[in-house]
C-alpha cells in the first residue's frame, strides 16, 4: 500500500501536467469541466503529501518503470486529437472510481482513499467527462474513434500494470 501511496502521487503530478494539456484543447465549452478537475487535482497533490507524511513516506523517490510507462503514454496522448485526449481522460478517472468504488466497504485505514475516488461527487465527474469525450468523438472521423478505442484499452492495461506493480514491488 506504501509503495502505491508514493508512486501514485508520483502519477498524480504528471497527471496534473497531462489534465492542463488537455484543458489546452479543449473547446471552452467542456472548461468549466476540466477547471473543477484541475482544482479537485490541486487539493489532490496537498492532500496526498499529508498522507504520505503522517506515515514519514518520503515522496522524493524515482518512478518505477511502469509509473514511467504510464507517465510517457499521457505525454504521448496529448499529442493526439482531442477526442482522444478526453476518452483517455476519462478512462483513467473512470479506472480509479470503478476500482475504488466496487471495492467498498474497505477496511477503516483505506476508507479516506476509497472515498476520494468512490464518492458520489467524483462519480458525478466522470459521468461529465464521458459526455464531453462522447460529444468530441460523435464529432471525429472513424480512425480518430479507433485511436480512441485503442487508448482505452492501453489504460485498462497500465491500471493493471500499476496495482501489479505495488503489489509485488517490481516493475
Ligand atoms: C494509477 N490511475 C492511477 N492513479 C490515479 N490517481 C488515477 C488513475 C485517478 O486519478
């Protein structure tokens, strides 16, 4: 669970960096949106901090291979179409708030956790991201859809990759 803690804060910052890129091309339309992702994120970073420092977990530590794995395909989609970059936007949300969520009731320890991405105001955000992608995708090409479609599957398979990882401390 440490090894987690700190190396999904470690994902969290380059996600932070990923979600401005994807505000960057955006219509202004899908801002108010992303603005509530991008603040959520800010009290997301502090907040993980604490944590890690009420357990004295130093947060100074370099990614694991598959945290980088993960932090290089978000820097490789945002050079995608829009589309693209708002379905990965919401796959990756959505991983967290399905994961978290069919995993309560967790244990007392992991309950702020399983919250934070299992709340029904977080649910309620991602339900707003699958719109926005949807709206940008009805409005692509076939191939950009495909793109799309690929993307997802790459996430669902880093998700997996990244639990594996903490789990066995290798990777
Ligand atoms: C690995 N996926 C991973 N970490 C997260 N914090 C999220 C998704 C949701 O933000």
């Amino acid at each position: 669970f440490f090894t987690w803690l700190v190396q999904d804060y470690l994902f969290v910052v380059e996600f932070t960096r990923f979600s401005g890129r994807v505000l960057g091309a955006a219509p202004p339309h899908h801002f108010d949106v992303l603005l509530g992702g991008l603040a959520a994120l800010k009290d997301e970073l502090s907040w993980f901090r604490s944590e890690a420092s009420a357990r004295q977990l130093s947060l100074a530590v370099p990614p694991q291979t598959t945290c980088q794995r993960y932090e290089a395909f978000m820097r490789s989609q945002n050079e995608r179409p829009y589309a693209v970059q708002a379905t990965v936007l919401w796959a990756i949300e959505r991983a967290y708030n399905e994961g978290w969520r069919n995993a309560m009731p967790v244990a007392e320890v992991y309950e702020p956790f399983a919250n934070r991405w299992g709340n029904a105001e977080f649910t309620q955000y991602v339900h707003m991201l699958a719109s926005q992608a949807d709206e940008a995708l009805e409005q692509s090409a076939e191939v950009v859809r495909q793109e799309a479609e690929q993307a997802v599957l790459e996430v669902a398979e880093l998700e997996k990759a990244f639990w594996d990882m903490a789990f066995g401390e290798k990777g």
